[in-house]
C-alpha cells in the first residue's frame, strides 16, 4: 500500500468515525450529536458521554436550579401555557398528582427538640413535603404554633429532629392524629396548643 492510499483510508475514515474526548473510544459519527459550531459539525462527546453528563448535572444543585429555572420560563410562553391547559384538560395532571400522593409517606409525626425534650405532633398525607413546610416556616418565623416557633429561635434548627410516628391511612389521619394529641396535651412538654383539631 502507497503513502498516498493509506493518506486516502485516514482521510475516509476521519469522515466516518471519530474519537469521544470522554471515552476516548472511536465510534461511527452517528453515535455522536450533531453541534453546527464544532470544526466537524459534531460534539466532541459520544451520545452515551453527553447523556450520562446531563444525568450527573441534572442532580447537582446547580442543575436542578437551572432545570426550575427553564421550566418557569416555559410556562410563561404561550405554547407552555397551551400545553399545561392540554394536560389539565385531559386529566392527566389530575392521573399524576394522585400516583404522587400514593407513593408518599402518610401517617402521624413528631418534632422533637433535643435540648428541651420539648416536641410538636401532626399528621400528614405527604410526610417530606411536610417537613419542608415546617423548616420553611420556622425559618421565615411566620410558623403557626408559637411555642415551636420560640423553640427554633432560642436553640435553632440544628436543635429540631423530625420524625414519622407511624403510617395510616388518609382517611384514619385526623382521628389518629386527634387521639395523639388527646394523649399527650396534658403533658408540659407537649407543644400543641389545641386539644380539638377541625376537619
């Protein structure tokens, strides 16, 4: 074979495959995604590299930021504002709160406070987001029972621990819920300040 035959096989080649800066792999160009910007019309990552980045930024908190971020701004377009009311209209939406709501923790919760021993009870039918509503309004102190709010403040969030009691159904938590408050309200250390809890 010629040095100019093999210059030509190089040259057919380069056209076909190309080398993944990740993987460092040769693969067909079709494994890689196209990119008008690049010298050769391609990304220089392979499709399974670009993936598995995407997947690794989308659980960073920067990720997740700049996801939320795009999806606000979607929403406010018109095509974002005629999809939610397609996917609203056809039930959809209504189909994916309920799998959401099936697969959360229900049940009777306390929060405790580790200097005082002092601790707050509830009940919820989504036990994380729950959590999250608690720290979010303790930490703004708009939160709706005082003396857990004067807890926070005197020892600080670091001093709270939530835990979930036990799970029930959604239609059992009121009444469980009712029947651990009326067990416990009695006690100085119990932060509940209602003993009758409206349905």
């Amino acid at each position: 074979m010629t040095k100019e035959q093999q210059i030509n096989i190089e040259s057919e080649k380069s056209m076909t495959m190309k080398t993944c800066s990740k993987c460092k792999e040769e693969l067909p160009l079709s494994d890689f995604y196209k990119m008008s910007l690049s010298k050769d019309g391609f990304q220089s990552r392979c499709k399974a590299c670009s993936q598995a980045h995407v997947r690794e930024y989308r659980k960073s908190e920067a990720g997740k930021a700049a996801y939320n971020a795009a999806q606000r701004r979607y929403r406010q377009t018109e095509k974002g504002k005629a999809f939610l009311y397609r996917y609203k209209a056809s039930g959809a939406l209504k189909a994916a709160q309920q799998r959401f709501l099936e697969k959360q923790l229900k049940g009777c919760y306390k929060i405790t406070c580790s200097v005082t021993g002092e601790y707050y009870l509830g009940s919820t039918k989504t036990f994380k987001q729950r959590t999250h509503v608690h720290k979010s309004k303790l930490k703004s102190g708009a939160h709706h029972n005082p003396n857990l709010q004067a807890i926070y403040d005197a020892h600080g969030p670091e001093s709270l621990s939530y835990e979930l009691l036990f799970e029930c159904e959604a239609c059992d938590l009121y009444k469980n819920e009712q029947a651990l408050i009326d067990a416990h309200i009695d006690n100085p250390l119990c932060c509940n300040i209602v003993r009758v809890r409206k349905v």
